[in-house]
C-alpha cells in the first residue's frame, strides 16, 4: 500500500478531504392536510428537514425523491417556492428524482429541482385541476330525510352533496378551476423555459406520461436513478444522506405529526367519533387519488 492510500485511510485525511454530501429529502404521500390521523405533505410539515438538508457540511446538492399523485395547489406551491428560496440562499444545486408517480401537485413539486429525472416508468405530468365529489339529494328524499341548511349570504352553501347542482355554483367552480389550472401553466413555463417540446393544448391537458415519453415531451430532463446520476457527478465517494422529518419511527408509522412542536396531535377522546368519520374520509380521498394513477 502505497503512501497516498495509506493516509487516505486515517481519521485525519477524513477530516481534511471531506466526501461531497448530498442531502436526500424525500415528497412522499398526497399534498395538503388529509386528517386527524393522517400526515399529509405540506409546507408546515416539510420545512424543518428543508431547513436541515440545506445547511449540511460539505454539502454538494440537494436531491428530491417525489413520490405523490397530487393534492393542495397552495401547498405544492408553497412547498416548490420555498425549496427554489434556499437553494438560491444557499447556492446549492437541486436535483429533482420521480418515482412511481408525480403527477399533478406532484408534478410541481418536481419543478423545484434545477434537473429533473425519472425512471422509464415513472407516472409523470397531469397539469390539470380536479375537483370531485359525490352527490346525495335522491337519497335523503328515498329515506324521509329532511335536510336543514341555515345561512347568511347567497352562495354560502353552494355545491352541497345532499342538494340538487345549480349550474350558476357549477360555473363558479370551473373559473376558480381555471384560475389555478393557469397559476399551474404558467408556473410550468417558467421552470422549464426552453425545454418543452410539444404544444400547450397537449402538456396542459391533464393527460400523464411514462417518464421516457415525459422526456420526449420536455417535462424532465432525462431517465436516471439517483444514486448512479449522483455518483457520475460527484464520484464514487459522495455520501446520499437521507433527511428524516423529525418523527419517531412510531410516529411516522401511524402518520401522525411531532407531538408539542405545532404539528398535528393525538385527537382527544371527546372528538373520537368525529375524528374516526374524518379520518375515514381522508383515506378515501387518499385512495382515489392513487387510484387515479391505478397505484
């Protein structure tokens, strides 16, 4: 063993000639508050390990693992813009990686990164906005049910399940749709400026792609796994550290938030009934929006 590889060995030369050190955050789970008993991903709840990755020794960049169908606009949003605000703080590069799905909201959480990758099979695009529902008013009158809605203000109980649809309420919807469809659009063309390859009536129309027809359409930047792209960068020393969200293991098994620090908390007793039915709820708006995805 020659000299070089001798002192390369001892704890010192560790110290002196530190490996590049990327900070892996992980965008899991659908965006935006779900339940009681249930985490989702917001800003509130990202911006702590935000915080924590970008302020790592010998930090090189900051790698995005995305994971989400979609969810909150706001909190996509948010969530994106205070990601670009560090690495701009920081002079840190980002690298955005998709795995089975990012899609809508998590399509934007996506543009966050300066480079964007994704595997083959990845699930990636929907630029779109969806509001769904359910509606009742036939089953109230079949069991003799009297529904009684008391308000001040016109359109204060517009759109309710359990009545008939009112096409003016209808039409309310769909321009406050079109308003966020477009913060998304524009948004989209600002991150990825000279990048898109095909026109807006087919990347803005909600459709969603395999990650090798995203690149051909200009979404993301290539087909890559995050350790070997990091490795071709940074070389074979660099170290991929995993930022955790603060939680015991327990915590995170159970979605729930960190007790005391302003997050989400164990419910008490007297609200149980009503926290099972939101709860219950929240999983099945979670599930169909995987399920949008056939996930």
């Amino acid at each position: 063993m020659n000299t070089r590889k001798l002192l390369s060995w001892l704890p010192f030369e560790r110290f002196r000639n530190p490996p590049p050190v990327v900070a892996v955050v992980p965008l899991k789970g659908v965006i935006g508050r779900l339940g009681p008993w249930q985490r989702g991903l917001t800003l509130d709840s990202i911006a702590p390990t935000l915080e924590r990755a970008f302020k790592l020794p010998s930090l090189a960049a900051v790698a995005l693992v995305v994971n989400s169908p979609g969810g909150a606009p706001v909190q996509a949003a948010q969530i994106t813009r205070r990601i670009r605000a560090l690495a701009e703080e920081h002079h840190i590069k980002v690298f955005a990686f998709a795995e089975d799905v990012a899609a809508s909201g998590g399509y934007w959480l996506l543009t966050a990164g300066d480079e964007i990758y994704a595997d083959e099979s990845s699930l990636v695009g929907s630029i779109g906005v969806v509001s769904a529902g359910f509606g009742f008013p036939e089953f109230l009158k079949r069991f003799g049910i009297e529904r009684r809605v008391y308000v001040s203000g016109e359109h204060k109980a517009g759109l309710d399940p359990f009545q008939p649809e009112r096409e003016e309420e209808v039409a309310h919807l769909r321009r406050i749709q079109a308003d966020i469809h477009e913060a998304f659009r524009a948004h989209v063309r600002a991150h990825r400026q000279g990048k898109l390859k095909a026109g807006e009536d087919e990347l803005f129309s909600g459709r969603f792609w395999s990650g090798r027809a995203a690149l051909a359409l200009g979404l993301i930047d290539g087909i890559a796994d995050l350790r070997t792209l990091m490795r071709e960068r940074y070389g074979a020393r660099v170290r991929l550290l995993v930022i955790a969200d603060g939680r015991r293991w327990w915590q995170r098994r159970l979605g729930l938030g960190r007790l005391g620090l302003g997050q989400e908390t164990v419910p008490p007793r007297t609200a149980a009934v009503e926290d099972m039915a939101a709860g219950l709820l929240a999983v099945l708006d979670e599930h169909l929006l995987w399920q949008r995805y056939r996930l």
